[in-house]
C-alpha cells in the first residue's frame, strides 16, 4: 500500500503561558512507494516519531492529509486503518506468554472477520515462524532476550498483515552486535511479507543499510528523499550532507575567485563554474589523495588505524569542526613528516554550498 | 590458613549483621513475640488472676467457655458479616472511583483530595457524624429517615432498632473508612501502568472493557491483592468502628466484635477475665492465619494459571 502525506503538520500547544507552542512535523508532502522499506532519519527531537504516531493514527496532525492508496485515512481511528506498530521498547504485554501476545490483536476482530481459536493460533505460528520464535510461544516477555523481545514485537504487528508497518527505532535497545543481525532480519521479514515498512531511527548507517528509500528530516521540516546512495553522493543541503556518513563530511570555509576554488590560500580545485564569493566547502572522507605536493596543506595530529581503514586526522585553519578525517586505503599510506601532511582533493567527493542558505551549488 | 581465615571472617560477619538486627529483634521480641507467647499460655490457665497470678489448673477450659458464649459467637457472626461485606464492596467501589479519578484531567488533584479526606478524619468524629446522619431521637428521625419517609417508606431506628439496620450502618461506616487509603493506593498502581501499553491496545482496535480486564487488571493485580489481605486483617480487627457508632456497652447492643469481646473481658463491665480474652485473642490470630494462608494459596494458583 502507498502512502502519501500531503501537507501534513503537527503543531504541539504551548503547554503553560511560559512555553511556546512546538511545530513538531511542518508540511511533509511526501509518498512512499509501496512495497518499500523506508527509513525516517534525523537527530533527536526532530520530530519522526509523531510523523509515525500521525501516520497509524495515535496523534491526530493539526492539518494536512494522510492517504493509504487512494484512501483519505486522516479521520480513520487508529485500529481500522490497518497500521502495525512496533514500539521502542516493544510494548510487550508482561503478563501474558508470547503466543497471547501475538493473538491479541486477532481476538478484537468483530464480526465477519472473527477467527476461532484455531485460526488465530495458526496465524500466530506463521508469524512466529517468520520472525523465528516459533520454539518461544510458551515463554513470558520477561523471560527473553532483547533481540528475541524485538521479534515478537514484530510478530505481534504483523500478525494482522497490517497495510502498512511501522517501527519506531527498532534497533535502539539493542546491543551493538544484534543490532547488526536485527537489521539483516527486519530486512528479510519485509521483503518476506512485501508490506510497505517505514522505520524511525537517528542513526544513519543503519537507515543507510537497509532502507529502500531514506527520508532525511531536521526540525520537523523535511530535507530529501532519496536512495541511501543518492542521499549520501548528492544531498540537497549541508545539513544532510553532515548528517550521513561516517567519519561526517569534513567542512570547510572556502572561497571561489576566477572559477577557482580555495580553501585558505591553497587553491584545491579548478574549474568551479560559479560565481566568486564564499562558500562552504564539504568533502568525504574519502575524498582526499595523500600526495607530496597535493594542494591542500594540513597539519598532522594523528594516524588511527581502525581495521581495514586508515585514517589520518590532521588540522587546518579554515576547518569547522576539531579535525579533519580523512580515509586512505594502507597501501597509499607514506608518511615523510610528522608534523604536516598535504592531499590532493577528489572533484566527486567535493561538494559546494552556499554560506548563508547552506544550500548545495552544483558547480560543473 | 586461608581456609580458617575465610571462616572466622563469616562468624565476624554474621555477628556484625546480627549487631545491626539486634534493636530491631529486641524490640518485636519484646513488644510482640514475648505477649504472644505469654497469651498463648495464658489462654491455657484456667481462672488467672492478673493481680494474685494464680490459677487453678491447666486446660481447654477456657476455649470451650468462649466458644460457647452467645456474646462471642454473636461477635463471630458480626465479624464475619463485616468482613465479607465491607472487603469486596470496599475494593470494587475504590478501583471505579480510581478509575474515574484517572481519566478526568481537570480538577484531577481537587477530587483526589476530596476523596482522601475521610483518611485524616477522626474515627470518632465520623462516628459521630453518622450518629446524627442515622439516629432516632424524640426530636427528629435523622437525615436518612427523613429521606425514607420522603420516599413514602417507614423510617427504622438504625442505632439502636433491628439487627439488620444496624449491621447496614456499621458496614458502610466501615467501607467509608477505608476507602480513601484504597482509592489513594489504587490510583497511584493505575498510574504506574505505563501508558505504552494502552496505545498499543488501540492500535490493535481492543475494546474499553478488554482493556480493563486483559491489561489493567492483571497488572494491579499485586496491588489489588495487598488491599484485600490488609482489608480482611483489617475488618476481623474492627473495634473502634462499632463503638463510634453504637458506645462501649457493644454486648448490648448486640453489634459486638472479637476485638470488642476480647476488650470487654478485660476491661469492660464483665472484665476481669484475661484467660477468656486471651482464648478468644488466640481464636482471633487463628482466624486471620487462615484467612491468610487461604488467599496466599489463591493468588499463587491464580498466578500459575495466567
């Protein structure tokens, strides 16, 4: 089922006189392809839970329109649009064993759509098996793992083949290593069942990794929408291009005069087909080539070999930001002082913005 | 060596935690566990006398009196009647006012407060109050009649008329009394239930009711539990209720309770009896032992079966 968000805004009243009301969500205008697993990414507070809670019906926005298909669901209540909804902290019912957490759902099923207890046991094991507990239906929530806990959670959303399934930051109570496997899974289960999946999340590699599509969003407001790849080789603005990738984007204060860029004196590239003037200046970390008398000149601070990367950290006065990372394949790596070290800079890897709207200038 | 060492830190050890228990120990030993025992023996020496400490013999003398005393068995029947009523009716009323009290938003404090007053109001002062609500007198009938007769119906005497009227007074003084603790512990217990819970009830379309009864019961159910252990122990020491409402001479009357009996043979008019008290005290402690035990048992099968 598509989902499409037109002008959707949500505005949080001003609680007392002293506070201020909170525009949480500003007209988000967006679809989502059906079919597709959508990452909803930006920092805390930016406001990606409502859009959840708006979309399955547990906030009611302020204005604009939610449609599932061609359906205008945005005065539908909460249980009969067909949402699933897998909590944070998973929101497990404590007092019952897994497999009555999974029926749940199905026993509130009225009339023509009423299932006896056979069916809706059935249905609870195909669930249970696609999310693998199906060995766990006897156990309490108590007795179990996070991981394990993260699944029935997704079992219990999906059990009543929801048009649409939503989590909000699946991956958060979980430790480093299953967070890696989790992932993997909710990956698996959504390609499995094919139902249009949007999660929440503030970390961007794991959104990058398995997402479909990635909606960035900062302040309530929405940024782009794209292909992980595509967000991360061509964001629309600086602050996405900070937001994705890790080590970040490194940011420079740059100038371009004559169709030349410079970063302080160091002219790093030429050919910039835009106006001369100031401007900030991202590149990857992948973007800088170690080289005798590369263009641009750094003070060295430190080499950190982090598995198969090496990266070198070093300075310079027009950065923002405490360093500069930058990755370098081991074999590249030739060090002749210990103090300064000087790159030739990638064009691909270079991106332009404007320094007062931070908005990216394409320059070719 | 390191043997001997480890062990002769355990005894240190234990001393040490023995230490800190021991103010503790020695006050319950003394002010519980010591009279305890000395009515236990007590209840078991026929005719003593408190002011020679003389008795006549060893038995079950004692025991077979009380139990054969129409003023303790009225007070047995009292007790229990109070007891299967006021328990129940007490909860079930505080868990919907409860649940009244959490789901209003305006006045919320206002209303919880209203609703604790009774709980740091004198015993007496409302026994007092209730006298003027049910009494009789040669000069009015008492607020309650006078909204009988309004509704064309005889008044009664509640004080001092038939046995049943009197038990109806006494009953609901004894759930007005306890229900602002109840209401106040209940509405605490439904507040800690995380609201996460209720949301997801919702996405998935459930019911009010199967909210109530599959996700809120079950989860104050430990509290729930306590305030009726507490409220049977509580109801089968009722004293002080019965004398607000209907003065000291309770055999009288014929609203007695054990507690009441007990203290009657101590101290009352027919006093001067402590192996009979003491008999009956044990017959009392045996009472709410069992009670107990029986609602432990309940509420370890009920919780196997959820």
């Amino acid at each position: 089922m598509e989902v499409r968000l037109e002008h959707l805004t949500k505005i949080f009243p001003a609680r007392d006189k002293k506070s201020s009301e909170v525009i949480a969500v500003n007209d988000f205008d967006f679809t989502i392809p059906e079919g597709k697993l959508i990452g909803l990414l930006g920092p805390s507070g930016c406001g990606k839970s409502t859009v959840l809670y708006m979309i399955c019906g547990l906030e009611k926005p302020t204005s604009g329109k939610i449609y599932f298909g061609e359906d205008d669901v945005t005065d539908i209540p909460s249980e009969k649009r067909g949402a699933g909804l897998v909590f944070q902290n998973y929101a497990l019912y404590p007092h019952l064993t897994v497999r009555q957490n999974i029926t749940f759902p199905l026993e509130n099923l009225k009339g023509a759509e009423k299932l006896t207890k056979e069916q809706r046991n059935q249905k609870a094991e195909e669930a249970a098996k696609l999310v693998q507990i199906d060995g766990l239906m006897d156990r309490k929530p108590g007795e179990m793992s996070g991981g394990q806990q993260q699944r029935v959670a997704i079992a219990r959303a999906l059990v009543k083949m929801p048009k649409v399934l939503l989590m909000d930051e699946p991956l958060s109570n979980l430790d480093a290593r299953l967070r890696l496997q989790t992932r993997e899974e909710i990956k698996r289960i959504q390609q499995a069942t094919g139902i249009t999946t949007i999660f929440v999340t503030h970390d961007q590699e794991e959104a990058m990794s398995i997402s479909d599509y990635i909606v960035v969003m900062k302040d309530g407001i929405f940024q782009q929408m794209d292909e992980p790849q595509k967000v991360y080789d061509d964001p629309v603005n600086l602050f996405v291009a900070k937001f994705l990738g890790t080590p970040a984007i490194n940011v420079f204060e740059a100038s371009v005069k004559d169709k030349k860029l410079y970063i302080g004196e160091d002219q790093v590239l030429g050919n910039v087909n835009i106006k001369d003037g100031p401007v900030w200046c991202g590149i990857r970390p992948e973007g800088f080539i170690l080289k005798d008398d590369g263009a641009l000149k750094c003070s060295l601070t430190g080499v950190n070999v982090m598995g198969r990367d090496t990266s070198i950290v070093s300075t310079n006065p027009n950065m923002t930001g405490i360093n500069i990372r930058s990755i370098i394949s081991a074999e590249d790596l030739k060090l002749n002082s210990k103090d300064s070290v000087r790159f030739d800079i990638k064009r691909s890897k270079t991106l332009l913005f404007d320094k007062d709207s931070e908005v990216r200038i394409y320059y070719d | 060596m390191t043997k001997s060492g480890v062990r002769k830190e355990g005894i240190k050890g234990t001393l040490t935690g023995w230490l800190y228990l021991l103010p503790a120990l020695a006050f319950l030993g003394f002010f519980m566990i010591y009279p305890l025992i000395d009515v236990f023996i007590y209840s078991f020496e026929e005719g003593f006398n408190s002011a020679s400490q003389t008795y006549f013999g060893i038995g079950t003398y004692n025991y077979r009196y009380v139990l054969r005393d129409p003023y303790f068995l009225q007070a047995v029947k009292n007790t229990f009647i109070l007891v299967i009523i006021t328990v129940p009716v007490s909860t079930i009323l505080s868990l919907l006012i409860s649940l009244a009290l959490n789901s209003i938003e305006k006045l919320k404090k206002l209303f919880q407060t209203i609703y604790f007053l009774p709980y740091v109001t004198n015993t007496l002062a409302v026994g007092l109050v209730f006298m003027i609500l049910f009494q009789k007198t040669p000069y009015t009938d008492g607020l309650v009649n006078i909204v009988i007769k309004a509704f064309g119906m005889t008044p009664v005497d509640f004080i001092e008329g038939p046995y049943w009227a009197k038990m109806l007074v006494l009953c609901v003084y004894v759930i007005w009394i306890v229900m602002p603790f109840k209401i106040l512990i209940l509405t605490s217990a439904l507040a800690s239930v995380n609201p996460i819970y209720y949301k997801a009830a919702r996405i998935d379309g459930t019911s009010k009711p199967r909210i109530f009864f599959k996700i809120t019961l079950p989860m104050i159910s430990p509290i729930i539990f306590y305030l009726v252990i507490t409220g049977f122990i509580g109801a089968f020491k009722a004293y002080s209720d019965a004398v607000a409402i209907f003065g000291t001479d309770l055999n009288a009357s014929g609203m007695n309770t054990i507690v009441g009996y007990v203290y009657d043979m101590l101290y009352g008019d027919g006093g001067g009896y402590p192996s009979y008290a003491s008999a009956a005290a044990i017959i009392l402690f045996a009472i709410v032992l069992t009670i107990t035990v029986i609602n432990l048992i309940v509420r370890n099968r009920t919780a196997i079966e959820e």
